[in-house]
C-alpha cells in the first residue's frame, strides 16, 4: 500500500491523518481519500480539479509533474506527501 | 445605532464593539487569514465571513447570530469545463442578501462571475446568463489578474431588481433575478482606454458602486478616473468634476435616507494610491455632488499613506455613523457623519473590509 499524508498547515482547517491507499496515480490516490472526506477536496483541488497553484505534491520525493491530472504513477509502497508551496505567501 | 463593526483583514476579522461609550476589539477570529469579505445578514443575523486561504483557496463560513462558532460552508465554485481548462474562483469579492427572499444571497467573484444560494450558503449555482454574455470578453483585471464583480445592489423593494458593477467591465442591471441582464452604465468614460473606445460601456472600471436604501435609483459610483451619479438606477450617469484634492479613490457610501449625501476618501490617482500631499482626508457631499466637504478632523494630516479599499469604508443604518480602515492597518470612526474622527487602530493588518453589524430590531432607525 501507498501512503499519503498531509502538511500540518492544512491540518490547521481539515482533519486529514495520513492514509494507506491502494492506488496506481496520485489522483486516484486523493479520490480515495476524499471519498470519506469531501471537504478535504477542495483545499487541494482548484474548481477544474487541478492541483491548486500552491500546493506541492511529492511523490518517494520529486516533485509531481502532472498538475493537472495528476496522473504521476505511484508504486505499491510509494509514499504521497502534500505540501504547501512557498508561493503561496 | 449600530454597535458592532466587522473589520476583515489580511489576517484575520476583527470585531469591535461599542460598549460604554467605547469600542473594543474582541478577540480576532480566523487569526492569520486573509479575510475578502465579511456580512452580518439583517434578515436572520447570520454572519458570513470570506476567506482567501494563500495556498488551498477560497473558503467561506458562517456563524448564527450572536454565536462565535463558525462553521465552514460551500464556497461558489465554476462548473467543471470538459476539456479541465475552465475557470477556478480566485476571492469573493462582494457578498450581499437577497432581500425578500429568504435564504438568498448573491455573490461576486473574481473571476467575474455572479454566483447565487437559496439555501444560506449551503450551495452556489453560477449565473450562466451574465457569465455567457458576449460582452463579458471585453472585460478586464482591474488591479488583479483577472476581472471581479465587487458591487451588488438589489433593489428593497424589488429582490428581483439587481445592479451590479465589475471591475472592469461596467455596470449591469437585471430585472428579473438574474435571468436576463442589460449593460447600462451610459455616460460612464474611462481615461485609461483610446479616445474612441473612452465611453464604452463594457470596460469601464468601476471601483465601487452603491445605491440609496431609500432612494435605490440613486447610485454613486466612484471610478477609476472619476466620480459618477445616477439618478435612474445606473442607466445613464453624470460626471462629478472638480473635486478637490482629487476624483481618484476606491470607496464610497451613501446617506442610507439621504441620496444627496455620499462620502469618499480620495487618493493620488494610479501611479501612486495615496493620500493627496499624505493628507488623509473624507470627501463629503450633502448636494448631490454640486460641492464637497474636506473632512479631517481627528485624520493625519501629514505623512499619511494610507489607501483605502473599495470595501473598506462603510456607513451604518442610521447615517451618522461611518467607520472606514486602510492597508495601512489604521481604523477610523466617526458618529456625526464624518465630521470628527477617532482612530480606534492603528496597528491592524492591511484592512480589505470594514462592515457595520445591522441595527437591532429595538436600534432600527425611525
């Protein structure tokens, strides 16, 4: 299983503890994890479902670069980190 | 008259209320947030605030009256454009309520898009009607990005009636909730375009735009380059020349019984946004904009920087009481119409909105 987890700065507005998935893209990854909490959505995903400007997902440590879609392949025992972007302000 | 005024900030709302004779800030809420807009509804006293969250979006949330426990509810969102390329909502830039009918409230986002809830804010749906408008191409980012809806009237006694400003994109009117829409705004001129193009309607950049509560054919704009009038809701427009020391600012309010009356805190125009000379001064008009008052008294008079937003001046129910803050972190009041001020801050975070509560049932004007 894959693990996903979540900056404590979004902590601060979502509960969102870090998960176990059973994923092949990070966007499948996120699907899973907003089918038991919607709200958490939003914080991460612009109107169009895009990454927002600035969060940073890394996956086993680079930086994701479908922004997209988010169609980054993820192996079984990756590990899913999501960041704020310094741009943010 | 009022005794609680909303002050939203780039971190965080304040609240200040009145209380023996003073006003006092409580403790802030949503500490270290940016804070768009702020609403204390006067039909249930529902409050509203609009956050602007640096890295994960546009939030907004809501407490019952009275309460100080804020619930996060939907924010609008754009419907998703099949291709993924559509658009994202940037700021709820201006949120008011939709008068008679209960549960109803309008929204203006940048992007500009008008969006409306019939359920307190439970869930937005976008106005397809102005948002597919044609017109909508010309319109402009004015100061940010993108274009915004920052004024909404509706008319008191006609919910249906709505008037709307866009920054820029000029002035619209739709007499039938929404569903259709006329852009208005004749006599409306931008100096910022070619000659030619100075009087078109669709890309004027109206900074603020306010109707009289009892007069609510009478609208005050004030414009990028200029102060307008409109005495037949928002169709046709006379320029205001010849204010001193200048027709460049942001905000306005008008007199809530008095359609004559406006007030607008003037500014070096682009370039610089400041105060004239660094001379903060209110600009008053009780003529229906034949002449204007200077108003300073309790204002710095030298060496003040101050710009004042569009949303950050505001007039209470009763008229007499006017409070306006800038992003300087500075926060004025007034009780007589602005003939004297008294700084209640001057160490706020830059203020984006300032928000008198609506008076109590007991506090209502006569």
């Amino acid at each position: 299983m894959a693990i996903i987890s979540f900056t404590d700065n979004l902590k601060r507005h979502v509960d969102c503890p870090p998960r176990d998935v059973a994923a092949s893209t990070v966007m499948e990854a996120l699907r899973q994890v907003f089918a038991e909490n919607p709200r958490l959505g939003g914080y991460i995903l612009d109107d169009q479902d895009r990454l927002r400007k600035h969060v940073a997902i890394f996956v086993d440590g680079a930086l994701i670069r479908d922004r997209a879609r988010l169609s980054d392949p993820l192996a079984p025992a990756s590990r899913v980190d999501v960041m704020q972007a310094l741009s943010g302000g | 008259m009022t005794t609680k005024l909303r002050v939203g900030t780039r971190k965080g709302l304040f609240i200040f209320e009145k209380s023996h004779g003073e006003w006092r800030c409580g403790e802030p809420c949503f500490l270290g947030e940016p804070v768009s807009m702020a609403m204390a509804d006067p039909r249930n006293g529902d409050q509203y605030t609009a956050l602007n969250l640096g890295h994960f979006g546009v939030k907004l949330h809501r407490a019952e009256a009275g309460s100080a426990r804020w619930t996060e509810i939907a924010a609008p969102t754009f419907p998703k454009a099949s291709d993924g390329d559509g658009p994202a909502l940037e700021q709820i830039w201006e949120l008011v309520p939709g008068g008679d009918r209960a549960g109803t409230l309008w929204a203006g986002t940048i992007p500009g898009g008008l969006f409306q809830s019939t359920d307190r804010g439970e869930s937005w749906s976008l106005v397809e009607s102005l948002w597919n408008r044609p017109e909508r191409e010309k319109w402009m980012g004015g100061g940010y990005d993108k274009p915004g809806i920052h004024s909404i009237c509706v008319h008191p006694h006609d919910s249906r009636l709505l008037r709307l400003a866009v920054s820029t994109g000029g002035v619209w009117e739709s007499a039938d909730g929404g569903a259709n829409w006329n852009l208005t705004g004749q006599g409306l001129r931008a100096e910022f375009l070619p000659p030619d193009m100075a009087h078109d309607p669709a890309m004027q950049d109206v900074h603020r735009m306010v109707s009289c509560a009892a007069s609510p054919d009478r609208l005050w704009i004030q414009h990028h380059n200029g102060i307008f009038r409109s005495d037949d809701g928002g169709h046709r427009w006379t320029e205001i020349t010849g204010v001193k020391p200048s027709v460049f600012g942001f905000a306005v309010v008008v007199h809530p019984r008095d359609p004559a009356t406006a007030w607008f805190v003037p500014g070096i125009k682009d370039e610089y946004r400041v105060p004239v000379d660094g001379r903060l001064v209110v600009n008053r008009t009780r003529d229906g904009g034949k002449t204007f008052e200077q108003l300073t008294a309790g204002l710095p008079q030298s060496k003040a920087w101050d710009l004042v937003y569009r949303h950050g001046l505001d007039i209470d129910a009763s008229g007499e009481v006017l409070a306006f803050g800038s992003t300087t972190g500075n926060l004025w009041l007034s009780e007589d119409q602005g003939d004297h001020w008294q700084c209640l801050s001057n160490h706020l975070p830059p203020i984006n909105v300032v928000r008198f509560d609506p008076a109590g049932p007991e506090e209502a004007p006569g």
